[in-house]
C-alpha cells in the first residue's frame, strides 16, 4: 500500500515483502494454476509521483514450484515479474473513464490500459501483482520444452529411453479401411 501524501514529488524507492501464503493465494485461487509458490519474495520498485499521479514500477521474481506436466518429475523456478502501472485520482476521471475534458466517443483507449483509478489517500498494490503474476508464469511446468512424457501403456519415462511399447494410435474411424488391400496399378500402357 503507497500513501500518497507521505510520497514527495518526483521518484522514490519503495520495497515489499510478499510471503509464500500470498503467492500461494494468488496461484491457488480459482481457477487455480499448477504451481505453489516455493517461498517468499521481495518485491522493490520506484514510485513516480506528479501532481496526485502516480507511476508504479517494481520488479520481483515469484519462486515457483510444480511438477512436469508430461513425465511428473518436479519442476523449480524464479519467474521474473515487471510491474508498470499508472494510478491517476478519480476526482480526475469523467465517469466513463476518460480524463476530464477529453473526447468521450470511443469506449476504449489503449493508452490508458495501465492506469488505474484510486480515491482516497492510499493506492493498494496488491491487485497490481496479483494479475501481473498470473499474467507471467507459464501456463504449465515443464521440465524441458523437449519433454517426451511417460509411456501411456507401461508408465516408463520416455526421457530416459523408449521402452519396446507399440504407442501408435489408430482414429477408429479409420480403422475399417486398415484391412483393404488395393491391387497394383497396371503400368504397362495399352
């Protein structure tokens, strides 16, 4: 949480402590991801304060625990996150969104897709990180890109080495035509 009249003009450094029980909130909340937290961060950043608006920036790296989604081994990792935001006060805002005196035509305006609306004297930070998490990590563990998996049949690791197992699929649908025989194409010309 900033408070905004404690900030002074200008930039200033800020740092946070983010405990492995609010990663693993963000990460475990509904829907939830397929990695928990593997402990605690530290998040630092800079805030950039103008008048009553205020520009964010923090970087943090989430420690991230899961298992591979292919062959089950564990997977470890520090998911960098970078956090830019701008908060700008309401009392700036025309109730559509847009800063007082602008255009009202379009419903949307890219440049303003990083700024938030706050009222009051305090800017909470935590929603901020929670979607910049969600938005960084992978949408699944992998131990390598290149994972082969385990065998569907016996289970074996398939990065360690093929196992004997016949593992091609027929589609059913094709599996009728698997017993016709076609006879050679005559290539003498008559």
């Amino acid at each position: 949480m900033l408070n905004i009249d404690a900030l002074e003009e200008g930039e200033e450094p800020f740092e946070a402590d983010l405990p492995r029980e609010l990663l693993d909130s963000v990460l475990r909340a509904d829907p939830p991801t397929e990695f928990h937290a593997g402990g605690a961060s530290h998040l630092r950043g800079k805030a950039t304060k103008m008048g009553r608006d205020l520009l964010v920036r923090a970087k943090f790296a989430v420690p991230l625990q899961g298992h591979c989604k292919r062959c089950l081994k564990p997977v470890t990792g520090d998911e960098q996150v970078e956090l830019v935001r701008a908060y700008v006060p309401e009392s700036e805002l025309h109730p559509l969104g847009k800063h007082k005196g602008e255009d009202l035509e379009a419903s949307f305006d890219p440049d303003l897709v990083d700024e938030e609306v706050y009222s009051g004297k305090e800017i909470h930070l935590l929603p901020a990180v929670r979607e910049q998490i969600l938005l960084s990590i992978p949408p699944s563990p992998l131990c390598t890109d290149d994972c082969k998996g385990l065998c569907p049949n016996c289970g074996k690791d398939l990065n360690e080495g093929e196992c004997g197992c016949d593992r091609t699929v027929v589609d059913p649908r094709w599996a009728a035509l698997k017993g016709i025989q076609l006879a050679p194409k005559d290539t003498k010309e008559k």
